[in-house]
C-alpha cells in the first residue's frame, strides 16, 4: 500500500485532555449559573418556579465553583501555556480585529486569534467581578448596604454581558464543526489548522515536514 | 504536545483587560448605588414610553424581584380570605379583608429596600397600621413578639412588639397604586418600611403575639433577626 493518506486525515493536536475537562466542568457550571440566574432574576420565571433558596443555593454554589475547574487546570503544562498565548495580543492581532477580512486568511493567526484572545479575558474578569460581588450579596453582613446595592449593580450588568459572550462563544462555536471537535476530542485537521490559525498550523507542524501525527 | 518553542510575544492585553475589569467592578460596587439611581431617572421617562418593552430588560435595578420560597402560592379572593390574631392576646381576632378595608387606612411612599442590595425606590403603600390591630387584640403582660405566618405554608417571620407598634408598620392591602397583586403578596402582605424586606411577610394569614422572637425563614438561614436597615 503506496497510497498517501487523505489530507482530511492528517490531524493536529489542538487541547490536551486537562484542558478539554476544563473546557466541559467549566461550560456545565456556566450552564448552570446562567439558567439559575434567569429564574432569579426573571420575574414571570421567578413566579413560575419559586423555591427561591434551593434556586439560589445552586446559583451560589455553582458561582463559587466555576473558577475551582479554570484554577486547577494550572497544574496542566498545555494548559498554562494556551493562557500565556491567550494573555499576549501581537500586532497582528489589533490589525485582525480592525480588519474586514480577517476571516479570509490573509492574516496569519497563531493558535488562538484575536476575538478569542478577548473574549478569554473578557470572559475571565467577569467570572472574578461576579464572583467578588456574589460573595459581598450572600453575606450582607459584611458590608455596608451601598456597597450591597452596588454589587447587585454590577452583578446584574456583568452577568449581561457574560451572558452574550457565552451566547457569543456558542454561536460561534456552532458554526464550526471542526473547532468544536477540537475541544470535543483534542485534534483538528491540518487542513483547518492551516486556514484558521496558519501561524499555529506551522508553528506546530511545518509545512515541509508534515508527518502524520498519529491520532 | 512536545513543548512551545515559540513563547507568544506582545504586551499582556489580556492580563491587562481582567484587570481593568475587576477595577471597574470595585469602582461599580462602591459607586454603583449613585450610578443606578442616576440610570434609573434618566430612563425612566424614556421607560415609560418604550413600546418595544425592551428598556425593562436590562437590569436598571428599580424593579421588584419576585420571591416565593415555595413552589406554587394558593390564591385568596375577598370572599376565602382571612387574617387571625391570636397567640398572647386577651381577645383573638379573624378578619376578612373587607374588614381591613374598613379600617382607617394609612398610606406610606417608602422604598422597598432588599438585604441582598436591590431596592425600589418610592413606593406608594396603604393600609391598616399593624399597631392598630395590636392595639384592638390586647396583647397580655407576657407578648414581647410578634410572628407572622403567610398562607404560603412556609413562610414565617418576627419582629419585636416594639418593633411591630412603629407608625410605619402596616398590614398592606394596596401596593403600586392598586390592591397587593397576588405575586407581590396578596391580598394582604406585611409593609415594615425600616426593616429589610424579608421582614415585609408576603401572604400574610396569621399574627401570633409570643413571648420572645421566633427566627423565621430566613433567619434561620443566616439572616440577622433584626431586620432594620442600616446605611
């Protein structure tokens, strides 16, 4: 058998697997602080379903829980190297995010390209805004009422937001089967890699080399 | 992976994003309290004419929350409702709400302030002092509380007899400009403007006069059994 493997077989390895159960415990919780939320805070919801403490106590539990997957999965080597590559914006990355045709490949993008990169880190300051403020709302006695009121402030805004970003995330995310299966199962085609993260595609792999990683 | 060769290169927008984040976090929470009240005046004439209803979905913070503790709520019309007054008194009382309604109604504009941060600003609330209906029970020498019980089923709450004989406690039958609706507690809820509004019982069907402070509900999930509002 001379045959050359099909090109579409050719795979690259994308997230390692402490990686990708961060990826899931963190959307499951995520998934879970955003439905309680909207019970709590939705009023024809909130009548629908009363029960306010058992809503709440998962609520609250599922908030303190959701950074314990992201910060245990610093023990992770690949991990904590996909954060410094996700914290650094290159040039090319304010010229891809300015750009019209940033999708078309003519800006090489690195592993992770510049809305993902922000929507990281948007997605991280939110988690420990709404955290801090959740942790000021379920302890009233800590601090004064202003600050109570105010934290419900923030906590309602930056919930929004976070909330169109995992909307955002997911919209994204269903309009590109190959990146999900790159979170689902760790590899991508090197024919994907090499049109949505060039850069990446022959950091990892290049172009005169292009022997098969196994699967 | 067998190891990054090329370290990413590029300032750290990233880091510096979570962190300009978090400060505006901290800034909104010390200052977040004068910044809605601010919000809410702007857009609440801009509210009031938005045919799309859209305004109301973002959290401007001057609407209630709806809280129920328990899955469904019965409804009482005029006709099954009834209020007791019993415990520690010398003459026991049931009242329907026409009985209520024909009592001497006070009427109140206070905010309805929630422990947890969220209040509602300016509130039109009228109804039957609850001093009023101590007074007409008689409490004995050993009532130093008061319970409140909400036909809820679960619901319970407390206040001191003092507390309970201040002019700004009332047994609502009107909220919003119309009567309690039954979401927000109708047809008769507790309206204690000083305290947290845990203490505002929703449903209300009993007053029961005891002779200390029972915790209610929330208190015996860790809420102070004084409920007054400090700044």
């Amino acid at each position: 058998m001379s045959a050359e493997p099909a090109p579409q077989a050719r795979t690259l390895a994308r997230f390692s697997r402490a990686e990708r159960i961060v990826h899931r415990t963190t959307a499951l919780l995520m998934f879970t602080c955003i439905v309680t939320a909207a019970i709590l805070y939705n009023a024809p919801l909130a009548i629908r379903v009363g029960h306010r403490r058992l809503v709440e106590l998962v609520h609250v539990y599922s908030g303190f829980a959701l950074p314990v997957p992201m910060v245990l999965g610093l023990i992770s080597i690949a991990y904590r190297a996909d954060l410094r590559r996700l914290n650094r914006f290159a040039r090319t990355d304010w010229r891809w995010l300015r750009s019209r045709r940033r999708r078309d490949g003519s800006i090489r993008v690195g592993k992770f390209n510049a809305g993902q990169k922000l929507n990281a880190a948007l997605t991280a300051g939110s988690v420990i805004v709404l955290l801090g403020t959740g942790l000021i709302m379920w302890f009233p006695s800590l601090t004064r009422l202003s600050w109570r009121t105010g934290s419900t402030f923030v906590h309602d805004w930056f919930a929004l937001g976070l909330g169109l970003l995992v909307l955002g995330h997911i919209t994204f995310a269903l309009n590109d089967p190959e990146a999900r299966r790159g979170m689902r199962r760790g590899h991508v085609s090197v024919l994907w890699a090499r049109r949505e993260h060039a850069a990446w595609a022959d950091e990892v792999q290049p172009e005169d080399d292009e022997a098969v990683s196994p699967e | 992976m067998t190891g990054d060769p090329a370290e990413p290169k590029g300032p750290p927008v990233g880091r510096r994003v979570i962190l300009g984040l978090t400060a505006l976090g901290g800034a909104g929470v010390l200052w977040g309290s004068r910044a809605q009240d601010a919000l809410s005046r702007l857009l609440e004439p801009l509210e009031a004419r938005d045919p799309t209803g859209l305004i109301a979905l973002f959290p401007l913070g001057d609407t209630f929350r709806f809280y129920s503790v328990t899955g469904s709520v019965p409804t009482r019309t005029a006709a099954t409702y009834r209020l007791t007054v019993s415990g520690l008194v010398n003459r026991p009382a049931t009242y329907t709400l026409g009985d209520l309604q024909a009592m001497s109604q006070t009427k109140l504009v206070r905010d309805f302030q929630c422990v947890t941060g969220w209040r509602v600003p300016h509130v039109h609330w009228s109804g039957v002092r609850l001093s009023d209906l101590l007074d007409a029970a008689r409490p004995s020498a050993a009532a130093k509380a008061v319970r409140f019980r909400s036909f809820d089923g679960t619901y319970t709450e407390s206040m001191t007899l003092e507390h309970a004989r201040r002019p700004d406690v009332l047994v609502a039958l009107q909220m919003l400009g119309g009567p309690v609706s039954h979401d927000h507690g109708g047809p008769v809820r507790i309206y204690a403007a000083s305290m947290y509004g845990y203490k505002s019982t929703k449903w209300l069907s009993a007053i029961e006069l005891t002779d200390k402070e029972v915790p209610g509900y929330w208190e015996q999930r860790g809420y102070d059994l004084d409920g007054t509002i400090h700044n």
